[in-house]
C-alpha cells in the first residue's frame, strides 16, 4: 500500500490553511498515525505552531533541496532535516524565512518540478500519512508540492472571496496532472471560518458542492478564538483546547479523511 502524501495548497491567504495542518496533522498523530509534515510556507507558522524555536533550527527544506541538487544520490537529505516532536506528535520539517529562496535554487537545476518527489521518495515508508503546507503561491515550490501529491487538501475560507482566484489554481493542477503528475487529484475540500448562522457561508458551501461534488468535508471547522489563540501558546489547539468546537471539528475531519 502506497503513503498517502497530501498538500495543503490555497494561493489565497488567511484561509486556514496552517491551522488546518497543524492541528489536522496533530489529530492524526493522537490517531496513532506516523505522520511527516513539511513546511514549504517562509513565513514557517506551521513550525511556530509547535514551539519550534526558528533561530534554531538547523535544516530546512531550502537545504534539503541544495543538497539533494548537489548530490543527487543522498538519500537521506530529507531525513536529517526532520525534527522528531515526540509521543503523539508529527514529525516536522520546519521552515524559516530562508524557503523563500527555493524558487530561485530550483529554477535552474535539471529536473526542477520533482526534486521534492525525489527526496521523499526514501522515507515514505518511515510513515502513514505525509502532509506538506504549500506558501501561498502558485511557483516552482508549488509545483514542486503538486508534483510530489497524490492528493489536496483545499481549506476554502466562507467568505464572499472564497471562489476567487480557484480556477487559476485548478489550471494549475489540471497542468500538473498532464505533464508532470498523472495521479494528482484534489481530494477534500475543507470549509473553514465557517458561521452556521451565516446565510453566506451556506452559500459558499453549495457553491463549492457543485464545483467538487463529493469532495467537500462533512467536517466543517467553525469559527473559534480557541484556534487563533492556539498558536501563541506553540502547540495545536487539540492539545490545549481539548473541549472547544475547532479541536472537536479537527479530530472529526481526520477520523473522516482516515475512512475516506
């Protein structure tokens, strides 16, 4: 059986998409699930979300990528990079504001959109499942994220906006998916910030039913200051927060990516 290897992707900002992965991966580590999460995104919130102290840490995915470029047969680029969190924790490849440079790392090497593909390629069977939170952008570390996924995750914020710049990212995928990854679907989409007394957030919901029937998450992550305060603190809020509605709704989410 194949390690699922999921990309949190949405070139849109604020849409939820580093909450998703922390705590979405953290509900599945407390699942027992062997989980690797890779963040892609420089602004490294993911890697604060678990109390990673930026300033030091040693590796990031800009220099698994230098090395894997620079010697193509290390295996075990990745693998050093990873910081193992601990019992009912993901394993985590953080990132600094130093990821902000891969694009211009990867642009001129041979083979460029499956340098990631290939440095995963070695640990896959290390885990159960791998998450990587995408920058939001559409580049070659995008593509890079694409070309390396089976499957997408797509948080999708209940705003008036939420639709906004989707088809792009679906040529994007559709793109992909014909000259790079054949395999590459999305998979779940995820309503986040989601109001149930909001006539709006209905709406957004039926509208993305009809643009993905049968992809989009029974499990809706509310609107919950228990989710914004989390990361604060450095750690996911199903840890902190154990009882409130966004930590209910994320343990949900992954029992209902797990079945799926």
């Amino acid at each position: 059986m194949s390690v699922p290897v999921w990309g949190v992707v949405n070139q849109k900002g604020g849409v939820g998409k580093t909450t998703t992965s922390v705590n979405l991966a953290a509900s599945l580590s407390q699942d027992g699930q062997r989980v690797l999460l890779i963040d892609a995104d420089p602004q490294g919130n993911t890697t604060t979300g678990f109390g990673v102290d930026k300033i030091k840490v040693k590796s990031t995915l800009y220099d698994v990528f230098r090395q894997v470029i620079e010697d193509p047969d290390d295996t075990e680029a990745l693998k050093r990079a990873v910081i193992r969190l601990g019992e009912g924790l993901p394993d985590l490849l953080p990132a600094t504001l130093d990821v902000a440079g891969s694009d211009a790392l990867l642009l001129s090497a041979v083979g460029k959109e499956m340098i990631l593909r290939d440095a995963l390629e070695p640990i896959l069977r290390d885990y159960d499942v791998v998450m990587i939170d995408a920058p939001p952008s559409l580049g070659i570390l995008t593509i890079n994220i694409l070309a390396a996924s089976d499957e997408l995750i797509v948080p999708m914020q209940c705003e008036f906006y939420a639709l906004e710049g989707l088809s792009h990212l679906m040529k994007t995928i559709e793109m992909v998916r014909r000259r790079i990854n054949p395999r590459l679907k999305v998979g779940h989409v995820i309503l986040t910030m989601f109001d149930s007394r909001s006539r709006l957030s209905h709406q957004v919901a039926a509208e993305l039913e009809q643009h993905f029937p049968g992809r989009v998450a029974k499990s809706v992550i509310p609107r919950n200051v228990r989710l914004s305060e989390a990361p604060g603190f450095g750690r996911p809020a199903i840890h902190i927060y154990p009882s409130s509605r966004g930590s209910a709704a994320y343990r949900a989410l992954a029992k209902e990516l797990m079945e799926r």
